[in-house]
C-alpha cells in the first residue's frame, strides 16, 4: 500500500510542480496535501520517540504536525530552480546509501527496497550528467528526491528516532556547508567538501554510542532551525 502510494504522490507532485511554476504557494501546499494522505492512509506519523536515554516520550496531538513538517521540510531540501553541477546529487545518494543500509541492519523491507532502487536513480542521472557535463536539475526532480528520502526517513524514526541522524547529518547539514562555501571556492570544490563531510558524519551512525548521536542531533537541529532565520543560510 505504501509502495503504491509513494509512487502516486512522486507523480502528483511532478504534475503540480509542473503547472504550477510560477506559485511557489500552490506547490506548497500541493506537497502539504500530498504528504497528509500519506500520513492518514499510509499510516506514516511518528506516534513516538524512543531511545532517547532509555526513555519514551508520546507525542499524541503533535504527531502529525512534526511528521508534517520533517516531511515537508525534507521534500524542499535540495529544491533547487537554477542550473547546478549535476554533481550536487552526490548528497542526496549518499544519504539514500545510508537509509538502504540502516533499513537493511534493521529489517525495514519498505525502506531497503525504495531506498536501493532511488539510490540507483539517482545514480543513473549522476553518471548521465558526468559523461553529458551538464544536466539541468529540474524542480520537481530534487523535490522527489527530497520527498522520498523524508518518507524512508519516517519510517526509519518510526523504529528509532536516532535516524533523523541520517538525513540531518547527511543531507541537510552538507547541503547547508555547500550554500556556505559554494562562493568561495570552485563548484567541484565544495561538492567535494560536502560530499565527504556526508559520508563521513554518516559513518558515524555506525561507530558512536547513540548517547552522544542524541546531543549531535539536537545541537545541529538547534543550528538548522536558527539557520534558516536568515536568507543567506536557508535551504527550507
């Protein structure tokens, strides 16, 4: 059923993205619509958060407007409306990469099978844009991108809210350092720098006790939501 309505919201969102170009509210509040029926008919909301040093916290009323928005914040991400290096896709198949290996540590068959087949996507369009050199990154192409690795993300939170370490630490924060140095140094410089600040902070999900993956989480999150204030720093 998940699989299914995936699948029908990438297509819906493609399509309002599309006719609406011009309205950046009409494709807000498209991506809104489309993540509710998710969350109501897919069954998609975080309830709860566990393993937060051994305690569980109920989040009742709140759990669809924090899933609303961890899914909505996610699918705007790498939303991008000018022509980039097609090499920028290296953040989202990094993070892609880790959320198919998690869900394959946990046994979470949604995540590895959406997770593998997008990760390959998105690597097909990589190699297609190297060998091309350049490649329009379309709108509705990042915000798919986006919008499924905010879907496997829930579902992965679902489990253990020390997954929203995945997506923070390998998507968001080096995309947020990509906006920060991209005008200081080349394109492929930064993309460089980001890509293996991705791959190295996401290891880390592997190696260090949650304990202490719990205080990176809530101090960066504390820097993001601060970031995205000023104009210079938002990637939201």
């Amino acid at each position: 059923m998940l699989y299914f309505l995936l699948l029908m919201s990438i297509v819906l969102m493609v399509c309002i993205t599309k006719l609406a170009q011009l309205s950046i509210i009409w494709v807000l509040l498209g991506q809104i619509s489309l993540s509710l029926v998710l969350i109501m008919v897919g069954n998609l909301e975080i309830t709860t958060i566990n393993q937060i040093y051994g305690h569980q916290i109920e989040l009742g009323y709140l759990a669809i407007p924090f899933t609303l928005l961890f899914l909505v914040g996610f699918t705007n991400v790498i939303n991008t409306r000018k022509v980039r290096n097609p090499a920028i896709l290296l953040l989202p198949f990094i993070s892609l990469l880790y959320l198919t290996i998690s869900a394959y540590i946990v046994g979470d068959s949604f995540v590895l099978i959406t997770g593998f087949c997008s990760s390959l996507v998105v690597l097909f369009i990589l190699l297609y844009g190297y060998f091309k050199g350049k490649t329009f990154l379309a709108s509705m192409f990042t915000m798919s991108i986006g919008f499924i690795i905010g879907v496997l993300s829930i579902s992965l939170i679902k489990i253990s809210i020390l997954f929203i370490y995945i997506p923070i630490f390998t998507l968001a924060l080096p995309f947020t350092l990509y906006y920060f140095i991209q005008n200081k140094i080349t394109s492929v410089q930064a993309i460089t720098i980001s890509s293996s600040m991705a791959i190295l902070f996401g290891a880390l999900i592997f190696i260090v006790s949650s304990n202490i993956l719990w205080l990176f989480v809530v101090g960066i999150s504390i820097i993001l939501v601060i970031a995205q204030f000023t104009s210079k720093y938002r990637f939201v």
